[in-house]
C-alpha cells in the first residue's frame, strides 16, 4: 500500500524536540521549565506516569517559560477509559496541543484497563477534529506486521510514524520520508548542553528531579 502524503502533513517538527515525563510536584515546574530552555527546546511533548496532569503542567510551564512551544500530548491508551482519553482529548483541543502521539505503551505499569484500536481513535479523531492535530504514532518496525498495522494508520489519517532509531532500515528512511520521525533516549544532559538541532527528531529526556532541590 502506497503512502498517502496528505496535505495536512508538515515536513518536519519545529526542532529541537523534547518527549518528557510531567514533574511529580508543581513546586518541580522550575527545574523542568530551566531544562526545556537549556535546550531551547521550540516542541514539547507531555505524558503523565503517576505524576502531575499534563495540562496543568502546560499551563504552569506556560506561565514559567513565557515563550511559544508546539505541544504534544501523549495518549494513554492503557490506564483511561475511552470517556477519560475523549475528555483529554477535548481538552487537548481547548488548550491548542498541536499533536497528539499515540506512544506505546509500558507494559510494567498497572493492569490495562481500557483496550482501544488505534485506527478506530486516529479515525474517530479525523471525523470530529479534521486537521485540528497533527497524528502521530510509534512503530518498533520489528516485523511485517508492525508495517501493516502503520499502513492502516496512515489510511485512517495518522500523520507521522515514530520510532527508535535503532529501528530503522534505509528502506524505512527512503520510504517514508519527511512522515517518519525518529526517538532517540537521553538522560539529563550536564552543561554545556549541545545543540539538538536534528530534522524530524524527538529527543526523550530522562531528567532526576531530585535534582530540582538543586535550583532553590
């Protein structure tokens, strides 16, 4: 099947890019928002892991930061009900995320308790939003299979795909293109903090908050 460029798709993100875990407390907003400048980050993805609300920590990083970023919420699709990944969704959409990324899931987390097809939510999501969010979902790219599922993502109205650039095969890269997005892990990076000016690219920080105290 044929990769469909639609026209929604834009090349590439506003890089660099950053995938991060909200702060466990909003007293920790400062030492997060310090880390996002430090690496002049210009696109933020959010996700929640017994942590703060992501839509409370954008507001609060809005207020810290005072500069624009993309924002991108990650859908939880194993511990929310569909009525809870609707309302986020909802309110995704009244807070101007620019993205929603379908991550795949930690499986050493709780007991799934919610079961959602990723076509049926990207497709769901074109009938109510149209071009409102930009899709995007990962791929391990670890067998046929994996390949088949994201063609049918792209069919139902996924924008990008994302993995770990491990993953990827020349092929991959020559097939998709500017719709491929590539995640590479970092820890917290010790200044002088380098440029991460890389195309397409969404660099996962794991920052230690216990370092926040550090900052007061």
């Amino acid at each position: 099947m044929a990769v469909n460029n639609s026209a929604r798709v834009e090349t590439a993100l506003k890089t660099p890019a950053l995938l991060m875990k909200t702060p466990l407390n909003r007293v920790d907003i400062r030492f997060i928002a310090d880390s996002i400048l430090k690496y002049g980050a210009r696109t933020l993805f959010l996700y929640e892991d017994a942590s703060l609300n992501v839509f409370l920590t954008k507001l609060e990083l809005e207020l810290e930061l005072k500069l624009p970023l993309d924002y991108g919420l990650c859908v939880n699709f194993r511990d929310k009900n569909r009525e809870a990944v609707a309302s986020d969704v909802i309110s995704a959409l009244e807070t101007n995320f620019k993205y929603l990324f379908l991550r795949e899931p930690s499986y050493s987390g709780v007991t799934a308790v919610n079961h959602i097809a990723g076509c049926d939510f990207i497709s769901d999501i074109r009938k109510k939003y149209a071009s409102k969010f930009g899709i995007i979902v990962q791929n391990c790219f670890l067998h046929g299979a994996d390949e088949e599922l994201l063609q049918k993502h792209f069919a139902c109205g996924a924008d990008f795909v994302a993995t770990l650039n491990a993953n990827l095969s020349h092929e991959h890269l020559n097939k998709y293109g500017g719709r491929l997005i590539k995640l590479k892990k970092s820890a917290a990076i010790e200044p002088p903090y380098p440029a991460m000016e890389m195309e397409n690219t969404i660099f996962e920080i794991d920052l230690k908050q216990d370092a926040c105290v550090d900052l007061f």
